[in-house]
C-alpha cells in the first residue's frame, strides 16, 4: 500500500509513513534513550549526590539572601532549609 502510494506520488518523503504517535517528534534531535557513557556519568555524580545537594541549598541560601532587594521586581520561589 505504501509503496502504491508512493509511487502515485501521495507521500513526498520516505519518512511520512504512519507511524505510533508516541513515537512521533515534531521537532529533530530528539533521542531520549541514555548512552552508556551518560550511564557511566550518572553512577558517578550518584556517588557525590550528598555533596551535591549541599551545594545546591547553599547556592539558593546565598542566592536569596543576595536577591531579597530586588524582591519588588522579582518573585523567588519560596525556600525552607
């Protein structure tokens, strides 16, 4: 069928076939499947996620205690320790 279609010239690209819509991007460069070496990087970070985190609160710590002037014109999101 699909070739018939082609070849009466109803499909302008050999990529237009009926796909899963699940499977369907309307955007290129999409590739969610992880590689081994992001695999590899994950484990990694994994093993310093404590430290990680401690870093990351105090970023926001230091972050709005240094933004809190500008409260007026910025809205942060609230932050608990």
């Amino acid at each position: 069928m699909q070739g018939k279609a082609w070849q009466a010239g109803q499909v302008h690209c050999p990529l237009c076939w009926p796909f899963d819509p699940r499977f369907v991007h309307d955007l290129i460069g999409y590739n969610f499947k992880t590689t081994k070496f992001q695999a590899a990087l994950a484990l990694c970070q994994l093993k310093e996620i404590e430290w990680i985190i401690k870093k990351r609160q105090e970023n926001v710590y230091f972050l709005n205690e240094n933004l809190k002037q500008y409260a007026d014109i910025l809205q942060l999101p609230p932050y608990s320790d």
